[in-house]
C-alpha cells in the first residue's frame, strides 16, 4: 500500500495537540507538588486538580494524565512517608539505577513494590514513514506492582505491568499493553539454583520495524506466551549451567485499509536450549563455552515451508579488570537450516560482547553486542538474522541530577529476501531527584532506518517530559 493511502482524521488540525500538550505539562508540574507534600496537603490538592478549569476550553479538563497520574501520586505519598532514612549508595551513579524502592510489607514473608510513570511524549513522524510524515503528541501511563518474597531462602515472585498510551490527535494509534510473569529460584546445597518463570502479555509492534511490513491501520496486536527453566551449578572452579525457554506470539486480527485482515499467518512457537561451561583460570577472570539450539515452528503451514532449526557456538572469556571494570567477550559460529530449500542456509560468525566500565564514581559507561535468529513476520521470509550493538553512558552531577546517552545500531536481514533493515538510534536524558523515590524526567532522540532496495527508509525525532516513581 503507498504511503498516501495512509488513513487520517477527518479533521486535521496539527497545532490542537500543542495546547493539549501545554495543559498535560502544567498538569505534570501539579503532580510533583503534590508528591512533594505531605499527605494531608495532598489530599485537599486532589479535588482541585481534578475540577481543575482549562484557560483553553470553558469546559472542565480532566486530562488523561490528571485521572491517572494523580491518583498514583496521592497513593504512593502515604507509604513514602516511612522512607526518610537515606539508603547506603555505593556510587552517584547507583543512586538513580530503576530499583524498586523499598516496598510495602504485606505479609512476615512478602514484600510490595509499586512503581509508576508518567510521561508526554512528542514523535514528529508518527507512522516512521519516508514521505508524508505525521506529527503527534501522546500521553503514557506505565504502572507495575512486584511482588517478592523475602525467606532466608529460595525466592517467588510475581510482576504486573501496563503501558496505556492516549494520543492527542490520532487516536487510532492509541495502545495497551499488559505483562504477568511469575518466577522463582530454589537453592539447593552444593551450590546448584534451578530457576523457572511463566508469564504472558499483550504487546504492540513498533511502527516501521520489523513486524510492520504493511501499513495498517492501527498498530498490530499480538499475544506472547513464555515460560523458561534452567539449572545452574556454581561456587567451584568449573561452573556448569543449562537452560530452555519456549515463546509462543498468537497475533490478533487488525485493520487495513478499513478490512479486517486475518495475521495467523505470523503464529510461531520458538524453542530454545543452551548449554554452558565456565572454567575459572584465575580468581578475575573466566573462560567460557556455551551452546545452543532453537527451532522456528510457524502454526500455519504454507507453501513453501517457512519452519527452521538451528545451533550456535560461542567460546569467550569474562573478566573482572578491576572492582569497576567487569567483561565477558564470546565469539563463534551460528547456522540456521531452513525447511524450505530455496532458502539460503545462515552460516555465519557468532558473537555476544557485555561490558560495564565505571572510571570514576560518578560515570558508568556500558557497551553490549550480539546476534541471533527470529522469526519473520512476512509470508516471504521464514527468518530474520538480527546483529545488535549498543553503547551507553551515564554521569551523575551531584546526587540530585543524572544526565545520560544511549546510541544502537541494528540490522534484520530477511532469509529469501533481498530485504536488509539497517536502523540507528541515540538517545539522550537526564533525571532530576525531586524526593528520594519521586523522579522527574526528560529525553529525546532520533532514529533512522535504511530499508535498502525493498525495506522502508524514515528518520524520525521524539521528546518526552515525565514523572516517575518507585516506592
């Protein structure tokens, strides 16, 4: 479908966002008032931002983020009030890690921890398209509740999460998500931990990526079931581990072009296994030999087959340079086979890199790479060889602001395509402590694809201010 095609509303009025986006600010800065308060002062706060009177409209304004923002504020203040002690912090830098804060005990053995975040975002090419870009600005509210147990040992825990987006002018783009996931570790003598966890969610598909391969007109929906266990033996000089994970992506039907469009087409169930092997050569460092296995299994069965298996191999080293330099570097090989034969084998180099790196106290830089196959979400390829690398700094300037930058590249090369995706990204943020659990946020970024001859080319710009809180 062309790019002109793409559905818009009826009325278009570009700048009316601007004033939503002017109102849902004021209405952020209200917020961190009222977190900032006590609770009493909280409570009479509260019946006034939500008659709050817009200078805009003569009606009453209760903006998605005031409904949803401030009721979080005003329930999270009460137990906020018991956390005045300063917790131990190692670095700068640790004190503004995303760490659940210190919880609410419900029970001798389980411990609470909500957190939520708010934010107004503003994306300046909305549908990542070359031509005919649009402009929109959003609200997202992400809430999440873990509950953890806290025994001398073992451990379960179960974790809820939400990602509601409410745009202002195209509301077919608005969202929801929804993620549980339970897992637990049970330590045995001798050093053995045999860790599991399930969990299921409703997820969206970014626009321009991967799994938007034609224009829809609402973003395209999909089920994700998972479940995962492994068992690890450490604590000696040779440290043993094995592990298998399975995904299952049921995908909903969606809208083109005002039909409805059946995508069971992209039913897949990915199962993976791996064995590891670290030898300890020195007390800092480590080698290690990891292999692994996957098979691809569409739910459909078409002509020709789009099911596939394959292994890798990666032999590596990780290393503790010093206390604030850790490493772990692999290289290998990785091969896919592909049920049908016109499909190119994947034969290729294999490797994963992790590194963390915290020269002085308040920096922390970070680096990680790897590669891997999925599962295609066209009829025309059964796979996609993905290649990932992302480096990412952080400096904290005093203990109240955290300034950061995060950049990647990737690249999904289609099997059976001549389809190759090469995308960019960078990112940069910082975080101003108002409280010790109570954040205010702000970031933008830029993006850019190279879809090649058959892939889609976009370059895009965001921004987003927020407030977020972990308690």
């Amino acid at each position: 479908m062309d790019d002109t095609r793409r559905p818009v509303p009826h009325v278009r009025q570009p700048r009316v966002w601007l004033d939503r986006l002017a109102r849902e600010f004021a209405d952020l800065l209200l917020i961190v008032r009222s977190a900032e308060s006590v609770l009493p002062d909280a409570l009479a706060i509260a019946p006034k931002a939500l008659a709050f009177k817009s200078p805009i409209k003569p009606r009453t304004a209760q903006t998605f983020v005031m409904r949803a923002a401030i009721f979080a504020c005003l329930c999270m203040i009460a137990p906020r009030m018991a956390l005045a002690q300063q917790e131990d912090v190692v670095t700068p830098v640790e004190l503004f890690d995303p760490a659940s804060g210190e919880g609410i005990r419900i029970s001798p053995n389980f411990i609470l921890y909500p957190e939520a975040t708010v934010e107004v975002r503003y994306d300046d090419n909305l549908y990542n398209l070359d031509t005919n870009e649009i402009e929109d600005g959003f609200v997202l509210l992400r809430p999440a509740l873990t509950l953890a147990s806290d025994f001398g040992r073992h451990s379960v825990s179960l974790v809820g999460s939400a990602e509601f987006r409410r745009h202002f002018d195209i509301t077919d783009e608005d969202s929801e998500q929804f993620d549980i996931e339970a897992a637990t570790t049970l330590e045995f003598a001798d050093g053995v931990d045999v860790d599991a966890y399930a969990g299921i969610g409703q997820k969206i598909e970014q626009r321009g990526t991967l799994g938007d391969v034609f224009f829809t007109d609402e973003p395209v929906s999909f089920i994700e079931k998972r479940g995962g266990l492994s068992i690890a033996r450490t604590g000696g000089k040779l440290e043993l581990s094995a592990g298998a994970d399975i995904v299952n992506r049921d995908y909903q039907d969606v809208l083109v072009g005002g039909i409805e469009t059946d995508l069971s087409i992209r039913d897949v169930t990915i199962r993976s296994a791996r064995v590891r092997g670290d030898l300890g050569v020195r007390e800092q460092t480590g080698i290690f030999v990891e292999v692994g296995g996957n098979q691809i299994d569409f739910d459909l069965a078409t002509v020709p087959e789009r099911d596939s298996s394959g292994f890798s191999v990666l032999v590596g080293v990780r290393h503790e340079v010093t206390a604030l330099i850790e490493i772990e570097a692999g290289v290998g090989y990785i091969h896919q086979d592909f049920d049908d034969p016109a499909v190119d084998t994947v034969s290729d180099v294999n490797f994963r890199l992790g590194a963390v790196w915290t020269p002085k106290p308040e920096w922390r830089l970070t680096a990680s790479a790897t590669r891997f196959i999925d599962a295609s979400r066209t009829l025309d390829s059964p796979a996609i060889k993905v290649t990932q690398f992302r480096i990412g700094a952080q400096r904290a300037l005093g203990d109240r602001v955290l300034v950061g930058v995060d950049a990647g590249y990737a690249e999904e090369s289609f099997r059976g395509l001549p389809r190759n995706d090469e995308r960019i990204f960078v990112t940069g943020s910082t975080t101003l402590r108002v409280t010790d659990r109570i954040g205010l946020t702000a970031s933008a970024g830029y993006r850019e694809q190279d879809g090649g001859a058959s892939g889609r080319d976009y370059n895009g710009f965001s921004a987003a201010v927020g407030v977020r809180a972990a308690w």
